[in-house]
C-alpha cells in the first residue's frame, strides 16, 4: 500500500511548521508521535502556540465556522493546558 503524501501548504502542514519553528519535535518514540516532554513544554506555556494555531485555523476555515467559535475554542484548550498543568506540577 502506497501512503499518500499531504498537501506542503494544508493546514496540517502548516501547523506542523508552527510546532517545529518552536522547537517542538516529534519525538521517535511511538511512531513519531509528539511526546510528553514536548507536551509539557507546550502546557507551561501554551498561549504562543496556540496563538499561532489560532490565527493558522482563522485563515483557513470554513465559510460557515464565525471567528468566534475558533478563538473560544482555542482559549479554552489554552485553559485546559494550564488547569493540566497546575495538577501535573501538585503531583
């Protein structure tokens, strides 16, 4: 079975730069799979990251997803990153 290539200018692709401009790599454990040291960088800190996934998501959304729904849910994931975080650091 032959995989299928993505698209170099697909959101996917772009958010995968954005990852990796900050320095966030895939880890080689699990398949390639984003690991929980870079998580933990990405939880004590998400709001530069998830910024940048915001404005990538803006720019590329659907006609019928308002700009609202996308900031709301990008803020509420930051908040769950740092509530996440809060708990990890107790334990």
């Amino acid at each position: 079975m032959r995989m299928q290539t993505l698209d170099p200018n697909s959101v996917h692709k772009e958010i995968e730069r954005l990852v990796s401009s900050n320095g966030l790599d895939r880890g080689a454990a699990f398949g390639g799979k984003y690991n929980s040291k870079v998580m933990r960088k990405v939880m004590e800190n998400p709001e530069p990251m998830y910024d940048g996934i915001r404005d990538i998501l803006l720019a590329n959304k659907a006609p019928h997803i308002n700009d609202e729904y996308i900031t709301t849910l990008c803020t509420k994931v930051v908040d769950g990153m740092k509530s996440w975080n809060q708990f990890f650091s107790l334990m």
